[in-house]
C-alpha cells in the first residue's frame, strides 16, 4: 500500500514538472511586446526599448515596415501588439475596423528634412533638385510611407514636383530611403530628421529642414492592437511611450512632443 501511494505521488509530481515543461515556454513568450513600428522609429526605437526594459525588465520586440504595410499585415492576423505608425490614417484605419482597442493617440509629430552626403547647397533646395548636379532623388512611397507623402506635398507646394518627377526614387520605407542616401545612390533625399540625430549613425550629412508650412503635420499614431488573449505587458508600453521619459527619448532625436 504504502509503495503504491508512493508511486502515485511521485507520478503526480512528474506530471506536474512535465506541465510546468510545456507552459513555461508559452508563458516567457507572452510576456515578450512585439512593436509593429514605422520604418521612421529605427534609430529611435534600440534608446526606447533599452530604457522601457530598465525601467520595467519586460522585453520588447521591434518590427519595422512602411505604416501601410504594417497596418495591412495587421489586418492579415499578424501577431503585433502595439503598432506605432508614422501618421494617423492608417491606425485609424485599424481601429474603425475592429483591429484596436481604441483610437490612436498621438505620441509625437515628425520633422521631413532634405538630406544629402555630399556638400550641396540644401538651403535652396527648390532650386538645386531642379539643376543637373542632382539625378536622382528619393523619397518614400507616397502611398505607404507617410513622410513619403509629406515630401510629395512639399514638392508640389513649391511648384517643384513636375520638374522633378523623373528624378524621384521612390523607397518602400523611409529606411529604403535612408539607404539610398547614406550609399550615395541618390544625390539627394528627402526623409526625417531623426536620420541625422542618430548618435550611432557616423555619416556625415548635409540637411535643411523643411518648412512644416509645405506640407501637413506628421502626427504620429499609436494603437493597442485586439488580441484573444491580451497581452498586459503591451499595454505597460503602450503607457511609458507616452510618459515623460519616452518623450525625452523622441525629442532627443527630433522628434516634437505634446
């Protein structure tokens, strides 16, 4: 008797480790916040997550793609938890969908710069994309690449764009077209001031901003993104991202904050 009890606690025990074995793995991973960011947020995003994870020992995993990529893979059942998104149409685009839990709250506002490696005269812009010392210029594309349709607006506000169209290299992501600029691939481009203000990044570049009167704000757009089984850790970074801390973070690297 005492041998069978024995047995059966011991067999008890053994499943018990065995079901710890099997829900530990699933449990680490839900506690892992998987950011869909726009391709703007790259050289933001490491500070961010390194002070997030300080503050709170919770991890965080970054993906970045142009906003309406993003949003559209989203809708296809891809397992983000917050997406940070470089405008407000397409996160609201999610929410009227059924895709968030509420609707986007802004967390900071981008600044469209003209950039170049070489020592061109970028103050006057307008002019110089027009002259024969600048072939190819890149811009993001306008129609998933919010900072991309804030340099379209741009061009066109200054009577430049029919001029230039031939010229223009359109990048999926502003990370495309950060590519292109920093390899020399373009003489020019047109992309956001944290580009510049990225400490880690050594090349060097000559830049203007551009008047914010030439195109609409760049609102920037957050959602928590439905999930069946909501992940509380995502909705701790959904709020230090609007917190005082992140918004020293953003506006460390150009980035206007309310």
């Amino acid at each position: 008797m005492h041998i069978g009890k024995a047995f059966k606690q011991t067999a008890r025990a053994l499943l018990c480790g065995m079901a710890m074995l099997v829900i530990a793995p699933a449990s680490l991973f839900a506690q892992q916040v998987r950011i869909a960011i726009a391709a703007n947020l790259q050289p933001v995003i490491k500070a961010l997550q390194q002070d997030f994870k300080q503050r709170t020992g919770i991890e965080t995993e970054a993906i970045p793609g142009p906003s309406g990529a993003l949003a559209t893979q989203i809708k296809n059942g891809a397992p983000y938890d917050v997406f940070l998104s470089a405008d407000t149409t397409f996160p609201n685009q999610l929410f009227k969908s059924g895709f968030a839990t509420a609707k986007p709250v802004i967390y900071a506002q981008g600044a469209l710069i003209i950039c170049s490696t070489q020592n061109l005269d970028v103050a006057h812009w307008q002019t110089l994309l027009k002259s024969v010392s600048v072939q190819k210029i890149a811009i993001g594309n306008p129609a998933i690449a919010p900072y991309g349709k804030a340099a379209e607006e741009a061009l066109k506000h200054e009577h430049v764009y029919a001029n230039v169209q031939a010229k223009l290299v359109l990048g999926e992501s502003i990370a495309q077209v950060n590519t292109y600029i920093t390899t020399g691939v373009v003489q020019a481009g047109f992309t956001t001031l944290s580009l510049v203000k990225d400490t880690i990044n050594k090349t060097p570049f000559y830049y203007q901003l551009i008047n914010p009167r030439f195109y609409k704000p760049i609102e920037q757009g957050m959602v928590l993104i439905k999930q069946a089984t909501p992940n509380t850790n995502a909705g701790k970074f959904y709020r230090y991202i609007l917190s005082p801390a992140a918004k020293k973070i953003f506006i460390s690297y150009g980035y206007q904050v309310k």
